[in-house]
C-alpha cells in the first residue's frame, strides 16, 4: 500500500486525500482491475483512521466510479446517433 499517502496535518480531509491515492495508483496501474482494495479495518490499523474515514473515501469511490460510467454511456450514445 505504499501508494497510499496521507498527511494528518493538511487542511485537506483525510478520506478525500484516501480516495485520491485510490485514484492517483488506479491512473499509474498500480492498482489493476482484477485487485482488491485493502479492507477498512487494514486501512484503519495500518494508518491510524477511523473507519468513517476508510468508509468516505470508499463511497468517494463509487461515486467516481459512477460519474465516470454515466460519461462513458452518454459519449456512446452520442456517437451512436450520429
């Protein structure tokens, strides 16, 4: 997990700064499709975060992940119809 950096003294929120390691190792390939994301309770215990932190970025996450989906389906139903 050491694409995962977080800094407690930042004005920037904890789970925010986890879900943009997520993003930053998924862009590098670092995290691949087919791999698990570590469980909250690994994250909790190997960074000293609450779960509510892990949960947060996780939801950061999905709604990412859903944002893009949305994208990619309104872009091929755009050159579908032309």
């Amino acid at each position: 997990m050491n694409y995962i950096t977080l800094d407690k003294q930042s004005k920037i929120p904890l789970y925010q700064q986890l879900a943009d390691s997520f993003m930053r190792a998924i862009e590098a390939h670092q995290l691949l499709p087919e791999q698990r994301l570590p469980s909250e309770e690994v994250l909790c215990q190997t960074f000293g975060i609450s779960r509510s932190v892990v949960k947060l970025a996780y939801d950061q996450l999905e709604h990412h992940q859903l944002q893009l989906m949305d994208h990619f389906l309104n872009e091929r139903k755009y050159y579908n119809e032309l």
